[in-house]
C-alpha cells in the first residue's frame, strides 16, 4: 500500500498551479456509491449517519483536483522535470533557507538522528521538498479533494476512496473538524505532505505537546525520522553518488531504473564508475534529464527509502543533493 501513497505524494510548490476555477457545489448524496460508503462506515467503523450525510452534503466538487487524475490537466502537472524541482528547491534562496532551519531546529534534528539511527541532513531535505519548511502546505479543502476523487472516475479512485476513509478515521482520533483542513489537490497535509494513511501510521506528537500535529515542524521533524527507520535507513550511506558520465544524452544500455538494482561490475563494463565512494556491490542507475543535457547518478539502498515516500528520480535527487549542500 506505500507504494501507492508514494505515487501521489507531490511537490508542495506544484500546489501554486491551482487554477482560478473554485470548487462548486455537487449532490454526492444522490450517488448509490456514497450511499454504499456510508453504510459501510456505519457498520465497520461506528460512525452516526446523520455525521456522515451532513458532512458529505458540505462536500465540494473540486474540479481542478479531478483533472488532474483523469488525464486533462496539463499544466503543473504531477511530475515536475528536473528543470522545474532546481529551479523551486535547489535555488540559492531555498538552500539557505534550509541552512536556516537545520540550526534553528538543531537540537530537535539530533534528537531524531540519534534515537531513529538516520541522518539529519536528510530529514531537512525531506521537510524542504515537501513543504519549503511550511510556506507551501496547501490550500485546497482535504475534504472536497478526496471526495471528488473518490467518488469520480479517475485512475487512482480506489486509492482516493480508501483515503477518504482514513480522514474521516482520523478527525475522529484527532479530533479534528474535518471541514476545515487544508492540504495539497491530493489530499496530503501538513509539513511533509502526509495522505490520511500515511498520517495514521506515522504520525506522531515529537515536541511532547500533546498533539499529533501534521503542521507542526518539530512533530514533521520526528515523522520523517520515525519513516525513514521504519523503511531501512543505514545510516551514514549517502542516497546517491555522481558519475563518469559526461555525454549530453544517455540513451545506452544499461536502462536506468529506481527500483532494479546493477551489479557495479556491470555498470563499469558499460563504463559508468562512480566519482565519490560507492560502499555498496549494487546500485540504482539514475538519469535525469536536463534541458540540455543529461545528469547521471548512482542510488544506493538509502535512495530506495527517499523514493518510498515518493515514486520519483527527480523527488529522490533533490532530497539528496539539499542533505549535502546543508552538511
């Protein structure tokens, strides 16, 4: 099931791709299959009826959020290339910014470092893509997003309908009104994007203030930390290495790949080395491509676990490459 939260989770920056077209009012009552989810809310998990009828007569169709998972939205669209993450989060004003909230949330970093056994550097670079270190944590309503989602065809309408249960779950652990959370067009919120799910497992009240809270910096702190463990973190193994490469386009064998690993004996009979220590026999072949060029890298198990929280290259590398400029 990670694996498909990870294909959704987005670059928060993308949310400024919102179009002016607000959400409008839709009879999602009248639908035999929000009649079935109620019902089945009901019986599993205990809820009133009256709630759930009340809330989702409230609901909104979001149609932007829609288009995007049916294939008509085009613009800011839910891959970035490699072009668009430098220029939001590998800028110079963004990475000194993450130098800014390394020392500001310094002691609260070690502390997760040295109790989840990961590398600080990386939960910066975690909290940056996602968020920007809170200036982009979305503004759409979660709950018109995943109601629309999960009650429209689109191609991620299991996903989206099993998620909407999980936010009525949990605002009713959290006690949250559920009308009023904001988050991304995919219904992730807070600090590090997390989907309702994602939230339930992971979430965690890290500054001890008595709230799990998905906003707060030093809870996000403590979340990034606890996942990464949970999902094979070595510590002190860098995420990825440059290469030999130097041509404009890598069009060779062997295919680069996020989820097969090579031998690195095959990768150097294909003249590919690394430039920096490699400790691993095996390694991930990644290729991004610029506008006029093509970047090389080797990924190591740790880059797996980046690529974990979200199914993409350019989402990996620019995690990576944020750890080392803030080391």
């Amino acid at each position: 099931m990670m694996r498909s939260v990870l294909l959704i989770f987005l670059l928060p920056l993308l949310l400024l791709a919102h179009d002016d077209r607000p959400p409008i009012p839709h009879d999602f009552l009248a639908k035999p299959s929000v009649q079935r989810f109620i019902s089945m809310m009901v019986t599993k998990h205990h809820f009133k009826r009256a709630y759930l009828r009340r809330t989702l007569h409230h609901a909104k169709l979001d149609r932007d959020t829609l288009d995007r998972y049916t294939g008509r939205y085009k613009v800011g669209s839910t891959n970035g290339s490699w072009e668009r993450y430098k220029a939001h989060v590998l800028d110079a004003t963004t990475l000194h910014k993450a130098k800014q909230f390394k020392h500001d949330y310094y002691s609260t970093l070690r502390r997760a470092s040295r109790e989840y056994h990961v590398d600080l550097d990386y939960i910066v670079g975690f909290i940056c893509v996602e968020s920007k270190f809170g200036e982009y944590s979305g503004d759409y309503s979660v709950l018109d997003a995943l109601t629309t989602l999960a009650f429209h065809p689109n191609r991620m309408q299991r996903f989206f309908k099993s998620q909407l249960k999980h936010l009525f779950l949990m605002a009713r652990e959290q006690g949250y009104t559920i009308e009023r959370l904001k988050g991304s067009f995919a219904g992730a919120m807070g600090m590090v994007q997390q989907v309702p799910s994602v939230f339930r497992k992971y979430g965690m009240d890290y500054n001890h203030d008595g709230v799990k809270d998905p906003w707060s910096l030093e809870d996000s702190i403590g979340i990034i930390a606890r996942f990464m463990h949970k999902n094979g973190w070595r510590e002190g193994l860098p995420a990825a290495v440059t290469t030999n490469f130097h041509a404009i386009r890598y069009h060779q064998s062997p295919k680069p790949s996020r989820k097969r690993r090579y031998p690195l004996s095959t990768l150097r009979r294909h003249g590919i080395t690394p430039t920096q220590p490699f400790t691993q026999s095996k390694a991930y072949l990644l290729k991004v491509h610029n506008t006029t060029h093509d970047d090389l890298y080797l990924g190591s198990s740790n880059f797996r676990v980046l690529t974990r929280y979200n199914n993409a290259t350019t989402y990996g590398l620019a995690i990576h490459l944020i750890a080392q400029a803030v080391r």
